[in-house]
C-alpha cells in the first residue's frame, strides 16, 4: 500500500491580470479516496485542474503527486526549485486527466490512442502496451472496438477510451473535468456507474462535476469552490446538508430546488415530517 | 477581311522548331528553380510555421514582420529589392542566386501560413491531451499534430506552389535563364511573338498540371485515406466497401 497523499496542493495561486482564479488552495488528497468537486459556473474548478496538470501552471504554490513535485520543488531549506520541462513531463504521467471534450487523437485508432504514450513517454514495447491496453479496454468493457476509430464509436465508447487512454500510464490520481456534460442524458448514468466501479477497485480520482448525485453516493468527499476558494470540504452529506457558510447553502438550495428526488436523498429525516 | 484574318491566326512553326533546344533549357532551369523553392520554402515555412507558434515574442515578432512582408510586396519588387539590394551591402551574387532566394522567401512565407492555419485550426485539446498525458513536445508534434495537418495542408500548398512556379517566371526580370527569358530571347531573335508565347503558355501550362496530378495521386494514395477513415460514418465505410472504393 502506497503511503502518503497521491496528491498535495500547497498555496497554490492563478491570476488572470487583477483576478485570481485560484487563490490559496490547499488540498490533500490521500490514495484510494474519491472526491468530488462543484462550485459555480467560473469559479475555478477547470483552472485548478489545469493548475494541478501543469497546463496552465499556477503562478505561486507547490503541487506534489504521489511523493515528487510537479514544476517547482520546495527544498528542505526552504529554497525553490523550478524543475526541468523533461522533470515536469516525467512527473505529469503520474496524473490523468480525462479532458470534458476528451480529445481523442482522431487520426490514431483506439489502440493506438491507447498505446502512443505508453511507447514515448514510458518507453514500454508495442507488445507490452497492447497487452495493457487490452486488459483495460475490456475492463472497461470495449474490447470489441480496438481497431475501431475515435469518430466510428459512440459518445459512452469515447469516453471510456479516454480513461482508458489516462489509465494506461499507471496514474496515481485520475482528475476529471465534467465527465458528464457533453453527453446525452441516456449516457449519464452509464458513465456514473462506470466512475462508480473504478471508484471501488481503489483509483483515487477528483471529479468536477454538475452531477450531485454523483457527489453524494459515490464520492467520499465534496469540495466546493466558489471565486477560487474552497469555501467547504468534508463528507458529502455534511457539506450539502450542514454548511454553516451562507453561499454554500445558497448553492445547494438552489440546486436541489430543481432536482425534488435528490432532496429527498438528502434532507435530514426531521424536515420530511 | 478574310485574308487578313487568315493572316492573323497564321503560326510559324518553324520559329518554334528551330529555337526547341534553348525552350528546354528554359523549362528545365524553371523546373530545378520551382524544386528548389519548394524543398526549401517548406524547410523555410514549416520552421517559421513552428517558431511563431512557439509562445516567445520577440522570434514570433520576427517571423510575423517577415511573413506580412512577402505578402504583402510584388514579387518582383522583392527580386528587384534582393538583386539590387544585396550589391549596396556589399554582396554581389549571380542573378540565379538571388532569383532562387527571392523564390524561396516568397514561397515559404506563404507555405509558412498554410502551416501554420492548419495547425492553429486543429483543437487545442489536441496538444493539451498529448502534453500531459507526459508526451515530450516533439513527439506530441510528431505524433498527434503533424498527421493531422498534412491532409487539411496539401490542397493550399498545391494552389501556393502553383502560383509559384507562375510567379517564377518574374525571374526573367533579372536575367534569370529561366522559360519566360528564353521565350523573350527567341522572340528578339525572330519577331514571332504569338508563336512564342502560345508555346510558352503550353509549357507552363503542361508543369502546373504535372505537379496538380501528382498531388493529386498523393492525396488520393494519402491525404483522403487517413483523412476521411477516422471521420467516416459506419453507413458511409459500409457503403464504400460495397462499392469496392474503400481505401484499405
């Protein structure tokens, strides 16, 4: 069993001019534990995402995956270090990310998809990352469409391939960034059982989500975010139901307003009477 | 009325039989000219293409300064600054030299933009999904940039070298031996302009079909095969099996 957080976020700060679209996150996330992240339209949950992948680096702060920093180090006698571009590209394959739009290589067919970063960046055998690819996409119960090509196959194949693209390099943590909404309302629930199983064969995943549903029966833990703040974190239920912030509750009251059946999963027993 | 007429579409063959040997050399040296300026004008695009894509302004100001520049001058006033320009720095080189780099310059610029376009029209979660999936920048290049581009890029690089090989012509300006020269020269010696030129159009004519067939053949064997598989519809690729047109 592996020891310490998967991933470590220290003060990390994003500006954009005068905004900060990340200001003084912390998070902690230990192996094996799914969290979920919601928050407002802008509020920064993609960016932190992109923070954490080094897309879009954050201006100030430390990230660490799975016990080695990504781009800047902080060194036990409190000097900074800024890593090597061929550091921060070692590093980042502990991280996948499975983008909202996918992007799937278009050009390449599924297994190639699956097998290209497998070859450069971890310099595996085609035979080795075959096989790997193999067992994953019929982990993940596409194995029929190998051959196929990312435009052939359905919206639910696709984004299995993009797991299954990201599982490939071993990740420490997967992070998600809306995993649901660009798809049809049939595929939805496929997709949520699908982050369901992965959740309980142990991956350690951080999703940005709409879905609450996914955030109260599958996550372990909820963030929400609003202005580049975490402003709550904690047990699902907890942060939904008893936030004492008032923009928390502001959000979630009008939230589940829309959705009768989750505030019936939800509210505490004494409000149903 | 008639006569004169007659006159008129009257060809002399002859002028053309006599001066064939020095119409080759013409369309041979405009042949060597146009291969040069096209290896060497995509060496030149495809570096500036990348360079100015590179998030570092002052290579990227640059290579903007230079691109805007080629297009936006005749050229023939870029040979005419080149060949007359270059002495007053103190460098004098033949006429072919600056003929060929004053092609190379043009054509790169525009093979430059094509490049560029293609890149810059291609998803940026391309690059992004490639990047930090922990592919190098080179191989995200390689692998997931590069195939996606050559498709979209080879009908504009066949229109711009197209126009290229015309503009070559403008060499003759500068007393480059090219076609347009040794059309102009036989036509000095003989007076027969109509029969010069129409042989001239026919040859110029012959090279652009030449090179558009080739490209053609290319995007037929290439281009539309990894093109149009990944974007096909099943209905579609079932279709074309049935019809015996499908690529593979």
């Amino acid at each position: 069993m592996k020891t310490g957080p998967a991933l470590r976020a220290t003060r990390l700060i994003r500006r954009f001019g005068e905004l900060k679209a990340i200001d003084e996150v912390y998070l902690e996330i230990p192996y094996g534990q799914v969290v979920s992240l919601v928050g407002p339209s802008g509020c920064g949950k993609s960016t932190l995402l992109r923070c954490l992948t080094h897309l879009d680096p954050p201006d100030e702060g430390f990230i660490e995956v799975g016990g080695e920093w990504l781009g800047r180090a902080l060194m036990r006698n409190g000097i900074v270090k800024h890593n090597s571009r061929r550091h921060t590209d070692r590093v980042r394959r502990k991280i996948g990310l499975v983008f909202q739009s996918l992007n799937l290589w278009p050009h390449l067919s599924v297994m190639d998809n699956i097998c290209t970063a497998q070859c450069i960046a971890l310099g595996r055998s085609r035979d080795e990352a075959r096989a790997h690819a193999l067992e994953l996409l019929d982990r993940l119960r596409i194995g029929e469409i190998a051959d196929a090509y990312p435009g052939q196959i359905s919206g639910g194949q696709q984004q299995r391939v993009a797991i299954a693209r990201a599982m490939a390099m071993n990740p420490e943590i997967l992070l998600f960034d809306e995993p649901t909404s660009a798809l049809d309302p049939e595929l939805v629930g496929e997709v949520l059982r699908l982050l369901k199983e992965l959740a309980s064969s142990g991956m350690t995943m951080l999703v940005v989500t709409h879905e609450l549903a996914f955030a109260r029966d599958v996550a372990d833990r909820l963030l929400f975010m609003e202005r580049g703040i975490i402003l709550a974190d904690g047990a699902p239920q907890d942060v939904i139901t008893q936030t004492a912030d008032r923009r928390v509750r502001d959000f979630f009251d009008k939230v589940t307003a829309f959705h009768p059946k989750f505030m019936a999963g939800t509210k505490p027993k004494e409000e149903h009477s | 009325m008639h006569r004169s007429v007659v006159k008129v579409m009257a060809l002399d063959p002859t002028v053309i039989l006599n001066y064939w040997p020095l119409l080759v050399d013409g369309a041979l040296l405009t042949l060597r000219l146009a291969a040069i300026a096209f290896v060497g004008g995509m060496l030149l695009g495809a570096v500036c293409a990348t360079l100015s894509l590179l998030n570092y302004w002052p290579v990227r100001i640059v290579i903007l300064v230079y691109l805007a520049l080629m297009r936006g001058i005749p050229f023939i006033v870029i040979v005419f600054l080149i060949h007359f320009g270059l002495p007053s720095f103190g460098i004098r080189t033949q006429a072919l030299v600056t003929g060929t780099v004053a092609l190379t310059l043009y054509a790169g610029a525009y093979y430059a933009e094509i490049i560029r376009a293609a890149v810059l029209a291609l998803p940026r979660g391309q690059w992004e999904s490639a990047r930090v999936i922990g592919m190098p920048p080179i191989a995200a290049a390689r692998h997931v940039i590069i195939p996606q581009i050559i498709s979209p890029s080879v009908p504009p690089i066949v229109n711009c070298t197209m126009t290229m090989i015309k503009e070559s012509s403008i060499l003759s300006a500068i007393t480059v031996a090219e076609l347009t020269y040794q059309g102009l020269v036989i036509q000095g010696n003989t007076f027969a302009p109509f029969e010069v030129f129409i042989s001239l159009a026919l040859i110029y004519w012959a090279i652009t079909i030449a090179f558009s067939l080739l490209a053609w053949a290319y995007e037929r064997r290439f281009g539309t095969a990894s093109g149009r598989t990944s974007r096909m519809s099943p209905i579609a690729a079932r279709y074309l099996d049935i019809e015996g047109k499908s690529g593979r």
